[in-house]
C-alpha cells in the first residue's frame, strides 16, 4: 500500500513537471519575450528611426510592444490602461530618440518610459478597476493544470502583496524574466537594491507557496 | 540554492502571468495608432512651438551672458577706484625717499 502511494506522488510529480515543461514551450513559441533583447536588429532600427525612419520605428514598435504591454499590464492591471499605457511610451520613445545613446539596448529604454507612465499613473490615480489575470496553461491533466494555476495564483498573490517597488522588481525577474541589469535600467535602482527587493519577494513566496503546499497536502 | 536560482525555478509556473490580450487585434491597434502620431505633419502650433522653443533659450542665455557681464564689469572699475590711491600714495613715499 505505501510503495502504491509513493509510486502514484512519483507519477503526479512527473506529471506536474511535464506540465510545466509543456507550458513553457508552449510559451515560448507563443510569445518572442524569451528572445534575447534583440540588441542587433534594434541597432539599426534606431539609427534609421533617429534619422526620422517611420518605418523602422514601426519595426521596434512590433519587436518590443508585447513586452511593453505586459509590462504596463502588470503595474496597472487593467487591460485598456495598458493599451494606452503602451501607445504613449511608443510615441514619447519616438519624441525622445534623438537623445538616445548609440550602443544603448532598446528594450529596458522603452521599457523605462512604459515603467514611469504607468507608475505615474497609478500616482494620479486616474484609472479603470483592475483585473485578475487567468493564466493560459495545457489542460493535460485537470488536477495538474489545477496545481499550476494556483501555483501561478500564488506567485501573483505574493507579488502583490509586497510594496510597489519590490514587486515592480518581482515581476520583472519572474514574469518577464529580465536580468539584473536590465531591471536596474528600467527601475532606475542599483543592482545591490535589485537582489534586496529579490530576496525579500522569495521570503514571501516561500511563506505564501508553503501555505499552498500544505493545504493540498 | 542561491536566492536567485531559487526564484529563478518559479520562472516556468510565473511565465503564465505574462499578458496577453483577450483581444487579437490589440497589437495591431498599438501599432497603428503609434504610426499615425508618428506620421502625422506637425500643426501649425507644433511649427511654432518648434521655431520659438530655440529662440526662447537663446534669449536666455543671451540675458544670462549679459547680467554676468555688467556683474565683472561692475567689480574691475570698483577695484580700479580703489588701486588708484594706492599707487598715488606709493608715488608719494617714492618721491620723499629720494628727497
């Protein structure tokens, strides 16, 4: 009877992580965020758009606004804010390229503007109700999917409830899995302050996943 | 385990937080409406707001180069006003010593 148990949490924990696995392909085909910042292809861009180039503007515009929206989405949590959110960081970065430093990474620059807009804009306070998120994963097994839903509830749950900043940083590592250094230049924040707001975020979601973890148990 | 590498494997359950828009055209909407503020022709208060905006900061900096001018130039003939008797007076002690 406790190897038939043991060999069935074996089973499930297999089951839980090729879930995972799939999920995460599943992403990655999906979703072009897990590319590396796409330094190259936006050299030129930005050279050609600082010479006024619409178009090659438009081509960092559709490379990087995936990123951009889900960031905003994340600050803001309302899908229309987002949208606008995303437009006026597009247009400002337009405005502003002239001052872009050559050799400079695209992405944490526009990523920046879209991090203040959103920002101030939960400072004026003007904007629409937030909404919850339902993750997107493989329906493989009901349970399984189950289990990493509210793994992922979870994770949110505790980003939120972590002060601004610190689950500005959170997201930005763990949602859109941005280096350190790439999140210094978003944020604006040294590198050492980065690893202090990590390690705060996994104290709690250690806390938070062991709660999860004990009542499935 | 390092704090990193421990968040590092929440990454794959997390990445299903990223957003995505329920709405298929959204993309195609940011693109848009970002290529037609990017494309649209200055108005005529943009042309002039471009034209007065250079002109503005160099009458400043005019106004500015000015100010401090009169300042230095103000502060030389104070220290003239004040040498001259100095030198007068030195003249003086000179023309005693060689009587």
């Amino acid at each position: 009877m406790t190897i038939a148990v043991s060999e069935l949490s074996r089973t499930s924990a297999a089951a839980a992580a090729l879930v995972t696995l799939l999920s995460a392909l599943q992403a990655m085909v999906r979703d072009d965020r897990t590319a590396p910042l796409h330094a190259e292809e936006d050299r030129a861009d930005v050279e050609a758009a600082k010479g006024g180039d619409p178009q090659a503007y438009e081509s960092l515009v559709r490379r990087h606004m995936r990123r951009t929206l889900s960031i905003a989405w994340g600050i803001v949590r309302n899908a229309h804010d987002a949208e606008d959110l995303t437009q006026e960081a597009f247009i400002r970065g337009f405005e502003k390229i002239g001052s872009f430093r050559s050799g400079e990474a695209f992405g944490p620059w526009i990523y920046r503007i879209v991090t203040n807009l959103a920002l101030d804009s939960l400072r004026r306070g003007k904007r629409h109700p937030t909404e919850e998120l339902s993750p997107e994963l493989p329906s493989a097994s009901r349970s399984d999917a189950r289990s990493s839903e509210s793994m992922a509830a979870q994770i949110d749950a505790a980003i939120e409830s972590l002060p601004q900043m610190q689950g500005l940083v959170a997201r930005l590592f763990l949602v859109e899995e941005l280096a350190h250094g790439e999140i210094a230049l978003i944020t604006g924040l040294s590198e050492g302050t980065i690893r202090s707001h990590l390690s705060h975020a996994r104290r709690k979601l250690q806390q938070m996943l062991g709660e999860l973890r004990e009542e499935e148990s | 385990m390092n704090d990193d590498d421990d968040l590092k494997s929440l990454r794959g359950a997390a990445r299903a937080l990223r957003y995505e828009p329920d709405d298929p055209l959204t993309y195609d909407r940011i693109a848009a409406t970002v290529r037609s503020r990017i494309e649209r022709p200055p108005s005529l208060m943009e042309l002039f707001a471009a034209w007065l905006r250079p002109v503005t900061a160099a009458m400043a900096a005019a106004t500015v180069i000015a100010t401090v001018s009169s300042m230095v130039l103000a502060t030389a003939d104070d220290e003239v006003a004040t040498t001259t008797p100095e030198i007068a007076l030195l003249m003086e002690d000179i023309y005693r010593v060689a009587e």
